[in-house]
C-alpha cells in the first residue's frame, strides 16, 4: 500500500477510536445508556420480572421468565393448557399436539410490540370462537406478555423520585386453563438500580493506558499481543454467557454472534502478524483488530456495566469484568500500534544520488 493511503486508512481508524472513546463516556454519563446487543440480541435492563408463585401446582408444568423480562416460557409435559389474553380470552395452547395460537385473540397482535403496541385489526375480536393455528411442536411456549413488564420507555414516577433505591413497580396475573381448572401465575415487577458504572470504566481505561506505555518500549510487541490477547479473552466470555441465556433460534443466534466471530478472527490474524513481522510491520493491522473488539464488543455492550439484570449466565460481576477487557485491551492495542503506523506510513528516502526535478536544470550549466 502506498503511504498516502497508510495516512488516510490510519487517520481514519484513529478517528473512529477517537470518537468511540467519546462515546463510552457519553454512554455511561446519561441515565439510559444505549441498549446492549449481544449473541442473544436481549438488551440489559433495570427492571427485574419475577414469578412469585403458580397454582395450584401441576406437575410436568413449569413457567419462568426469560430474556431478562421481555418475554415468558411455559412448558407443559401434561394435557394441553390454554394461556388467557388480556381480555380472558384463548390465546396460546400447548401440549401434546405442539403449540397453537388463536388467531381471534387480541393479544397475538398486541405481543408484537413492546412499546405502544397497535390496535389488532377488526377480527381480532376476544369474544369470538377460538381459530387455533398451529406454531410449533410443543411442549414449550415463549411469548412476549406486556402483564410481565414495565408498558413505558420512561421510569415510572417512584423511580424518577428516587432512582438509587428498589421500588415495586406493578404486580402480575396471567391466567391459564387446563381440563377446566384454572391456574393463577402471580408475578411481580421491580425496578433494581444498577451500579455505577465508573469503576468498570476507569479499570478498563487503566488497562489501556498500560497497553499503550508498554508500546513505547522494547518489548512493544509483547505488550500488544498481551492487550488483544486480554481483550479477545473478554470477548469469548462474554459471548459464551450470552449464548448460554439466549433462547432466541440457533439462526438468529448465530447472526447475532457474527461481529463476535470477526472480532475473534481478526485479533488471531493481527496476532500471527505480530508473532512474524514484530510491532512496526503489523501495526495497522493491530489498530483495526483492536478497534473491532473495542467497538463491536466493548462499548456495543457497555450499558451493561450500569445495569442490575444481565442477559448472561455469567455472575453479573464476570461479565463486567469481560466487557472491561474488551474495552482496555482492544483500545489499548489500537493506541500503543498507533504510534507505529505514522512511521509505517514515512515516505521512504531517496536513494543516494538522485536528485529532484528542481537539481535537473543545474546539471547541464
């Protein structure tokens, strides 16, 4: 590559770091930072839903929340049970014939949207006789129920009084039916503040500035192997508690995993070239593999460094602590490989004897 185009490709990745960086400090300094996006595509949240009690009991019946409250499962290893929609009409039905959904009920247009759902349409009429159209093969259910969250992109009012403490927010009943009984799921909804976000933050920053230092010595290599290598370890952890909670299909699972795996792909490259061509020959590559991880897996999850429920089946503390290595090491590695791509890029000297256009003329005098 020429070295005007090393100037515009470094100049360019610089500035994406620049404004990335930017970014983390805005993100954790509003009230509501952007939402995460991980292997699962379920955003972290404040608001904790709970099941507090089925019943009566039935056995092969289970029902408990997923998707850090955005959606509930129900399994039924018994007779089919019907789920009651908003207006105590047939909804969803599961059992040994797979999983069914009345087309007739409100609800199935209502679920599609989490905020400010549309009105259904006219046939949706709840008092109409059930038209029941299968969905799936059973015994499990998911589905989105607004009873089992909070209906608002704004806090509630008890939480914008007071934000640092828990509050309950709003108890829950959904209805269902089985050989004529009716079984009562009790539920509630509380807000949990999240934790403050500035440690997390100054721990990845320091890890950075760490990276970056030992760049400027003779072990620069070392040092940038050392800051993906933290920051790619991050990222595979954070990815594994991810997929291990995510009940989304294996497809949309693995789209959603896509900038985890070219993130992962392009530190193992950078790291060969740092293995093979030292500090100064990989340094540009070094500088896009560590932004990739810094941005596509840092500060694309870094609200879940201020939120109190995770979607991860990782202790909430490890998964932070993942995040921050992505942060630290990528951006670390992309600053310390930075110095390095300005002497890349130096135009090369002029052999010995040559002479430019200007010198030409004074040869023939």
């Amino acid at each position: 590559m020429q070295p005007r185009r090393w100037r515009l490709v470094a100049a360019l990745v610089l500035g994406v770091g620049a404004g990335a960086g930017l970014g983390i400090g805005g993100l954790t300094a509003t009230a509501r930072p952007a939402a995460a996006h991980t292997v699962g595509g379920v955003d972290a949240t404040d608001y904790a839903t709970t099941i507090r009690s089925v019943a009566p009991p039935v056995p092969g019946l289970r029902v408990r929340v997923i998707d850090t409250g955005d959606r509930l499962e129900l399994t039924n290893r018994g007779p089919a049970v019907t789920v009651l929609g908003y207006d105590g009409e047939p909804y969803l039905r599961v059992g040994p014939a797979g999983v069914f959904e009345n087309v007739r009920s409100p609800a199935r247009y209502l679920n599609r949207s989490r905020l400010d759902p549309e009105a259904p349409p006219p046939w949706a009429d709840p008092a109409a006789d059930p038209r029941w159209r299968r969905v799936g093969p059973g015994p499990t259910v998911r589905w989105h129920d607004h009873r089992a969250h909070w209906m608002s992109a704004d806090d509630p009012p008890v939480v914008e009084r007071d934000p640092d403490r828990a509050h309950l927010v709003q108890r829950f009943r959904i209805d269902l039916v089985r050989a004529g009984e009716t079984i009562r799921v009790r539920g509630d909804v509380r807000y949990v503040p999240g934790p403050a976000p500035w440690p997390w933050i100054g721990a990845a920053g320091l890890l950075a500035l760490a990276v970056g230092a030992g760049a400027w010595t003779r072990r620069a290599a070392a040092a940038l192997a050392g800051g993906l290598a933290v920051a790619v370890t991050g990222t595979v952890a954070h990815a594994f508690g991810a997929w291990a909670d995510a009940t989304a299909p294996l497809l949309e699972r693995a789209a959603n995993a896509l900038p985890t795996v070219g993130a992962v792909a392009l530190t193992a490259v950078a790291l060969v070239q740092l293995r093979r061509r030292g500090a100064r020959g990989s340094a540009p590559l070094v500088v896009m593999a560590g932004l990739f991880v810094g941005i596509a897996i840092g500060l694309a999850d870094v609200s879940a460094l201020s939120h109190s429920q995770l979607p991860t089946t990782l202790p909430d503390a490890v998964d932070r602590a993942a995040i921050a290595l992505a942060l630290g090491g990528g951006f670390g590695a992309a600053l310390g490989a930075a110095r390095f791509v300005r002497h890349t890029t130096a135009p090369a000297p002029a052999p010995p004897g040559a002479a430019g256009t200007d010198a030409l003329p004074m040869l023939h005098r």
